[in-house]
C-alpha cells in the first residue's frame, strides 16, 4: 500500500467459503441496500467453477515452493517456511492483476450508467475476496472516493501473490487512507465508546461521532469464520 495507507496480515485459519460472504461489520449495523444490491450483481459477473480451479492451481503452486523451502534445509519448522514464504518468497504482483486474473471485466464504466462506478467498485470488491482480501473501515468515504482511491492506489501497490484458501486474511483498512486528520477520522467514524472515552480522559479533544447510515461495511464480503 502507500505510505498513507496500512494494510494488515492475518496469519489464522480462515475458514472462508470461496469468495466469502456479505456479512455485517459491527452488531446492529444496516448494510447499505445499493451496495448489497451492486455486490450480488458483481458475483453474479464471476464464474466460481473457474476461480476455484484457479485457486487449486496457485494452492498447489505455493505448497511446491514451501516444500522446496523446508527441502533446502532454510528452517526446519514448516510453519516458519510458511510464513517467510509468504512474506520473503511469493512472487509479487498488484491487487489489480489478482483481479484480471481471474476473469473480472474493469472496462471503464458507462457514463450513462448511474451506478456504474458503484458496480466496478463492487466488482473489484468481489475479486479481491475470492483472493481473501477484504476492506474494512470505508464508511468515511463517499462512493466516488472509494473508487478513485481504488484505483489510484490500492490496485497498484506491489504485494504478494497468495491465493484465497491459503488460510491468510488480508485487510485493506481504509481508515488511515490519506495523510491528514487519521487520528480525527479514526475517533470519528470508528473508534469504540471506550477508546473515545479514554482519548477524552487525556485530554484529546474528541470530535463528534460520525455515522453512515445504512452502512457500506457493513454490507461487503466477510470471511465465513474470523
């Protein structure tokens, strides 16, 4: 990502359906009905059969490597080949080829199409989550902002090419998008009562709450099991 973006990984089990789910992010939230809507209709674009002998092949691909790895004698352990495969040794590509290679049309959108922006946006949504990458804390960006940023950005950051399945998470964390007011944002829009309470009781001063409501996180694709 670029330096005013974080992006975090989670080395755990995942679970995942392929391709995830749309699940709620936060108790109580409401997803967003067009977001809901555009995701369905972005899913629909995929063919799951194809992807997931995509997958079977990148799978197998990267278990050759780490085994080369464990064979060489680099570290005994496997889970230690793993993890520094998956960090040191895993080709590098962006998440704009991971898209493209598994068949996802990013064709510009027709401007005559009100809700064409939304429904590329959605579509890469739905590609990275076949490659168990998902995005969290985007409610403090209207949808024009969440496009651009997408595609100015987060698909052209170099990363490492894993395949879903390979039990790795990947969150793209939205919140520290932009390099001015983080820390205001983040209070903002989604820091928990308790750390807004705590920030007050040192003496930061702590802006209004602000909600999207219904929510776009809310509406896009969650692991199976965390």
């Amino acid at each position: 990502m670029v330096a005013s973006m974080e992006s975090m990984v989670l080395h755990e089990p995942s679970g995942a359906s392929e391709g995830g789910w749309l699940g709620a992010e936060g108790t109580g939230r409401t997803p967003d009905s067009a977001w809901v809507m555009a995701l369905e209709w972005a899913n629909r674009q995929l063919d799951p059969a194809s992807i997931a002998r995509h997958m079977q092949s990148k799978r197998s691909a990267r278990e050759q490597a780490i085994n080369e790895l464990v064979s060489a004698g680099t570290h005994g352990d496997r889970m230690v080949c793993t993890i520094m495969h998956d960090a040191e040794h895993a080709p590098l590509t962006t998440n704009l080829a991971q898209v493209l290679s598994i068949g996802v049309d990013l064709a510009p959108h027709d401007p005559g199409c009100p809700h064409g922006r939304m429904r590329r946006t959605a579509l890469v949504i739905a590609g990275l989550a076949w490659h168990d990458i998902y995005f969290s804390s985007t409610d403090h960006l209207d949808d024009d902002a969440f496009h651009d940023l997408l595609f100015t950005a987060v698909l052209q950051d170099p990363v490492r090419d894993l395949p879903g399945g390979a039990l790795v998470h990947e969150w793209v964390d939205l919140a520290t998008a932009g390099g001015e007011g983080l820390r205001e944002r983040w209070l903002s829009w989604y820091a928990s009562d308790g750390e807004r309470a705590d920030a007050a009781a040192e003496g930061e001063p702590v802006p209004p709450r602000c909600r999207r409501d219904p929510s776009r996180d809310a509406a896009l694709p969650r692991p199976s099991k965390p």
